[in-house]
C-alpha cells in the first residue's frame, strides 16, 4: 500500500544537472512514486541566482539561503547539485544534524572529506548515497558497494573524464594536435572554457580516490593519488604507440599490491594494447575496468558526464534513499575497515615506453643500456633511427618500479651522448 504523505526532497543547485533532476522529478512523478512506495515532493529549490527564469520549477520554491532550507526539520532528503568544498560541506553536515539524509555528485569534496562526511551520516543514523559522483550515469559506485561487497577487488582501471578521452581520441583518429583536439571539445561543449581540472588530470584523480576507497576498504583521499595531465601527449607519442599496436588514454588506476598489504591510485596517460576493452572507448564516454578474485575481468561502460545521464545517477540514488527512508534503515555507509596502506608512485611497478634523442655514433646504444642495468630495470626492446648526426632512440622496458626508471632517467641525462629525454609513457592493460 502507498504512503499518502510525500517524501519532501531539497534541491541544492540548479544548473545543468539540477535543472534536469528537477525535470525527471516532476515528469515521472508517478512511476518514482511507484517505485518508492511515497510520492516525493520538490520543497525547495537553493541557487544563487533567483531571477533566472526556470522552465517547470514553481518560483515560489526558489530561495537563495540554502542553510534555511536544509533547516527546516521537515525535509527527508537533501540532492546537492552544487559542487566544490564550501559551502557543500557544511550544507551536507547540517542536512545530517536535522534529519535529512542526503544524495550528493560531489566529487571533490568526497575524495578531501568522504570520511567525515560518513561520519556525520552515521552519527545522524542518515543515508549518504553518491552515486553520480564517479562515471556519470554508469552504475559502479554500487556494483563496488554492494554487488561485489563479498569478493576481494584487486585492481580498477578506467576512463573515468569525457573530456580528455574526446581529446585523446581525436589525436588518436585524426593526426591532430591537443591544442588543436582541445578547440574541437571546446567549440562542442565537451570541455569547460577553463579545462584545467579535466586536462591535468584533477577531475579523475578525486573520482580515483572515491573508488580506491570503495573498493579496497581503506580510506584514500585526493592527496593520495598521483597525478599527471596529458597535455603534453604529442602526435609523436600516438605515433610511437601505433607502431607498438597501442593508443593512448587517461587512465585512473587503482590496485592492490601483490602481497595484499597496501594500495595505490593513479592517475595519467598511458599505453594501453589495442586488444584491451579500453583501448575501444571513443569519444566523451567513460569505461571502468574491473578485476577482482571471484567475478574476473568486469567492465562498465557509458556517458561518463551531461546533465541527463548524472542526473540519472542522483534519481536512483533518490530511489534509494528514499525507500531507506520509508522502513526506517539506512544503507551501506563507509567501509575502512581494511586500512590498507596507501603507498607512493614510486612504489607502483609497471611497464615504461621511453623516446630518447640521442647522438648517431656507434657505443651510445651500449651507454644506455649500461644506465637501465645499473638500476635495474631491464629492456623488453629498443628501436633506434637517425641521420646526420642525430638519432631517436626507443626503450620499451619490462615491468620496472616508477623509483627505479627515475633514477634511470635522470642518469641518462647525464650522458654526453643523450641530447634529451623527448618523452616518458607507461605501458598498462597488459
């Protein structure tokens, strides 16, 4: 039987995703109430601008004090839209501290405070659900949570930002440069006119930290993952990794060590087969890749970013929450108990491409090969071209800890035979 009364729902932000969550509450107002078990009802909408004319959005919904709104006691479920760490963080905290639990795609603040956040979730006896947060639309933060809740995960790999996989691709397809890729996703809306966050690799390093918690039960934060952006991907580098059957993604990478006593999380361009799942995903979507004991090699895949498709992601979330709401239980709130420990870059051990330009004269092969034994790191293969004095040479190794090919690097900087070090790309997926 259907409870009568509504579930009231307070709406924090009105933007792109917003505006489209407040949309689908209001067009499949019935089936969601069916699904439910309670009809739920818009009861205030919180934006900085009042004046912005809101198709479907009843004005008289529309305030600009949000605190006044998440406090007002009769309101079940708080949605913040509104991105960033304040005021989103203390909004959250006090929808907990009078009685709303709360439905959030707020990544940065989860991957600086998730644990707080749950903290004041479970303290209240309230629901944190962020879905949206990680992938947009794809359903992965509750696969993690919950479908495999009892299997041992060891590694997530993915795609996880639109923008830079469009931009990738389009280097990738067409020849064209990443200034040149970069206008393209700019001039179709897939890039911010200001594309820090997504290029240097900001936006999937706070989404790494998210479900490196997740799936591996120990608290990591945005200050744990390693980051590097791709703007300095050339067309030489797609080149170079054609000729090795590779293309080149902006992967966030989240692995278990082999002895199972701590983790890492990562995130920049890579290498990867193009035998691989990943290696297929063009254009602004997003893929995650997935490896665990029992289920084997999973893969998520879908519109990473967009209004409709994150929005997707907060209403079933809303679904959720809201059912926990009406019998009186919560759902699965934060799980640390592994407390792994979170280990450097240098720790991590994968395979490296390296473009060297060198001079054209017989024993500099000899040289660089010594310097990559001296600290052991061994060479799966190397190529060598050039004329007139100058060369390119390149060295794929076997797997290497990242310590371990610095220090190659700087070393081989020091020989009077190597004119520079063009560039550096680990090889992953394999």
């Amino acid at each position: 039987m259907m409870r009568t009364r509504p579930l009231k729902v307070a709406l924090l932000g009105c933007g792109v995703v917003g505006s489209e969550v407040a949309r689908i509450m209001t067009t499949h107002a019935d089936d969601l109430a069916a699904r439910i078990g309670a009809p739920v009802e818009l009861a205030g909408v919180a934006v900085r601008r009042p004046d912005r004319v809101r198709e479907g959005i009843d004005q008289a919904l529309v305030t600009t004090d949000a605190t006044a709104l998440v406090k007002r006691g009769d309101i079940d479920v708080v949605v913040e839209v509104i991105g960033g760490i304040e005021p989103a963080r203390t909004l959250i905290t006090t929808a907990f501290e009078h009685g709303a639990s709360v439905v959030s795609a707020n990544k940065a603040l989860l991957a600086q405070d998730g644990a707080a956040l749950h903290a004041a979730a479970e303290e209240n006896d309230k629901d944190l659900y962020y879905e949206a947060a990680v992938a947009g639309a794809i359903p992965l933060i509750r696969p993690l949570r919950e479908s495999l809740a009892g299997d041992k995960i060891n590694r997530v790999m993915g795609i996880v930002n639109g923008t830079t996989n469009f931009i990738l691709d389009k280097m990738d397809s067409t020849g064209a440069g990443y200034q040149e890729a970069l206008d393209e996703a700019t001039a179709l809306g897939f890039a911010e006119a200001d594309p820090t966050a997504d290029v240097e690799g900001f936006d999937a390093a706070a989404k790494a930290a998210i479900l490196a918690g997740i799936a591996f039960h120990t608290r990591v934060r945005l200050d744990d993952v390693y980051r590097e952006g791709m703007t300095e991907v050339t067309a030489a580098d797609f080149a170079s990794a054609k000729e090795m059957g590779c293309t080149i993604k902006l992967l966030a990478i989240c692995e278990r060590a082999a002895d199972g006593a701590s983790v890492t999380a990562r995130v920049h361009p890579a290498m990867i087969p193009l035998s691989h799942p990943l290696a297929s995903v063009r254009g602004a979507y997003n893929a995650v890749f997935v490896e665990s004991d029992a289920a084997g090699q999973l893969m998520f895949y879908g519109p990473g970013a967009g209004g409709s498709p994150t929005a997707s992601a907060v209403l079933g979330d809303l679904v959720a929450v809201c059912r926990n709401r009406l019998s009186g239980a919560t759902g699965p709130g934060e799980s640390a108990y592994a407390d792994l420990t979170v280990s450097p870059m240098g720790d991590v051990v994968t395979r490296y491409h390296i473009s060297l330009d060198v001079a054209d004269k017989p024993g500099v092969l000899a040289q660089v090969a010594t310097v990559f034994a001296e600290h052991g790191v061994s060479i799966d293969t190397v190529r060598q071209s050039g004329k007139d004095g100058e060369a390119s040479l390149v060295v794929v190794t076997h797997r290497a800890s990242d310590a371990a090919l610095t220090g190659t690097v700087e070393a081989l900087r020091k020989l009077d035979t190597v004119r520079g070090v063009a560039s550096i790309m680990r090889v992953e997926g394999e």
